[in-house]
C-alpha cells in the first residue's frame, strides 16, 4: 500500500484533508532512500520516505508505512525512524500509517511511549488511515476524476463485503482513462491485492479490460466496434442497434451464457444512455442477468432484480 504514495503522490492531498492535516498547496513531493540502518547488521527499512516541499521553501518528511497486522516490535520501530530522520535531515518527521483492517488501525494509532520511572521521554502518534476514514469511490465519475485516489480507496477497502461494487466502478473509469494511468493502476493493483478474493475479482476483470490500447483480443474488437456504430452519423434507431450488437458482442466474447430473456430485453432497448451502460458492464459482470443489477428502472421481475 505504501509504493502507490511514491509513485502517485497527488493523493497526499485527500488523504491528508481526511486526516485533517494541511498541506501546502503546490507542493513538491520526492522519494528519498528509506534505509535508516545504522549499525549492521541490524537492517531496518522504512516502507517509503517522501520530502515535502513547499513553494516558499519549508519542508517535511512524511515516513510511510503499510501494516496489515498487529506488530509490537513497531512500537519501538516507528519512533527509531521519526527520530533518525529528523537528525539525519534535519526537517520535521510524520509517520502516515496505511491499515487495511480497523483492529490495526486502532492499534497503530497509538501512542506509543518510551520512558520509567513515571517519565516519558518520547511519544510517537503516527497518523493512521483506514476503512474508518478512507471512503469507498463507488461512482464513475469521482473515479474518473481521482483515479489513484480510487486505487488508494480499493486498497484500504479490499477486505470489505462491498469490494466487488467498488473494483467494478473502478475498472469501468479506467476503460474510458488514458492508457498510461490505466494500465498502472491494472497492474499495480494485480500486483497489491495478490492472492486475495479481491485480487481474484480484479484478475477476473483484467481478462476483459487489460487489453488497451489496441491488443486486437475478439472482445477488444466487439467493444470498440460496437462503440463506433454507436457514436456513428444516423438515427437513434440505428445508434441503439450498434450499442445492442456491441453489449452482446462483449458477453459472448467472455464465454457468459446470455438467456433469451436476457437477450431479449437488451434488444428491446432503445434508451442510449442506458446502452452505453450495458457496454460498459459487459466487460465487468460475473454474469450477464449482472448487467442490470444496477439499473435504477428495471421492471420488477427482470433478470437480476429481486
């Protein structure tokens, strides 16, 4: 979780707004070398330092760290790193904690002391995020707009009952992104999530939108061509009819058994907005009733309506 600061550090600032720290306007982030060993060999690595910097010159250091259970040794490991940076560098030390699960975050939130005798001689409270203040992008368009911020969300929601909802709004925003955004959080994400029921739901959906720009897969071509007949010179009719060949292009290219109630009620369709929608979810769904589980106007006994 904490590589995604280093190499998209724009969403320093959302987090940093629901931590309720100010940061400075326009300023510049940098990776710097996370190595605080000082003695061998005793190795100790911070997950990932950032210089902060203002434009009228101060600066910080923000110290990130990914923890995905409880650790007692980080008790005394977390201080170690906020003061051999401070005098390393000279410059202010935060320590941002990222937690997947709220039993972690608690406990990572500290404080954590050092003293005896009844005196405290220092005391660590790093700053924690977590599914208690990182909320889930569940629309389109915020995805669109804040796509690593999307992929931050995804991360700290992995292990929620609504990670399904959340990876599938994802993956659609980044269909209609450019590739180079695109394809780093596809495979960024592979790579975080791993083995995990939530990775196995993004690999699943990778089989479909992992192919931009322009790898010729059969579904690649049912999705691009049922787009442009869509958007093609002509009536409304003719318009619908392209978007309804492309959604069901797109279910057969991923092997989903489309009933002929399905079918049907796709081919009746004549609204465009909510065509573009299928479109979209084609590539998504676990099963092809899955497309109209969001439709807000569905009759009451359509497939994938209770």
């Amino acid at each position: 979780m904490h590589r995604i600061f280093q190499e998209r550090p724009e969403i320093l600032t959302p987090v940093f707004d629901v931590l309720d720290v100010e940061l400075p306007e326009k300023a510049a982030v940098d990776a710097i070398v996370s190595d605080v060993t000082e003695t061998r060999p005793m190795a100790r690595h911070v997950d990932t330092v950032l210089r902060v910097t203002s434009a009228d010159g101060d600066a910080f250091l923000l110290a990130v760290e990914a923890q995905e259970r409880r650790d007692p040794r980080k008790e005394s490991s977390w201080p170690y790193y906020i003061a051999y940076l401070n005098s390393k560098y000279g410059l202010p030390v935060l320590l941002l904690v990222a937690c997947r699960d709220r039993a972690t975050a608690a406990w990572a939130a500290g404080p954590f002391d050092c003293g005896a005798r009844g005196w405290t001689a220092q005391r660590t409270y790093p700053l924690v995020v977590s599914p208690d203040n990182i909320p889930p992008i569940t629309d389109v368009r915020t995805a669109m707009e804040k796509p690593a911020m999307a992929a931050f969300s995804v991360l700290t929601h992995a292990n929620s009952p609504d990670i399904d909802a959340i990876l599938d709004v994802l993956a659609r925003a980044l269909a209609r992104l450019d590739s180079e955004i695109s394809d780093y959080i596809y495979q960024f994400l592979d790579a975080t999530l791993g083995d995990s029921p939530a990775g196995e739901k993004w690999r699943n959906i990778m089989t479909f939108v992992n192919y931009f720009p322009g790898r010729g897969t059969v579904m690649e071509r049912a999705y691009l061509e049922g787009k442009a007949e869509g958007k093609a010179e002509g009536k409304a009719e003719g318009k619908a009819e392209g978007k309804i060949e492309g959604v069901l292009r797109v279910l057969e290219g991923r092997r989903l058994p489309v009933s002929d109630e399905v079918r049907e009620r796709i081919t009746a369709c004549t609204d465009l907005d909510r065509l573009d929608d299928w479109l979209e979810r084609a590539g998504t769904v676990e099963s092809a009733e899955g497309l109209f589980d969001a439709d807000p106007e569905a009759p009451p006994n359509a497939p994938g309506q209770d």
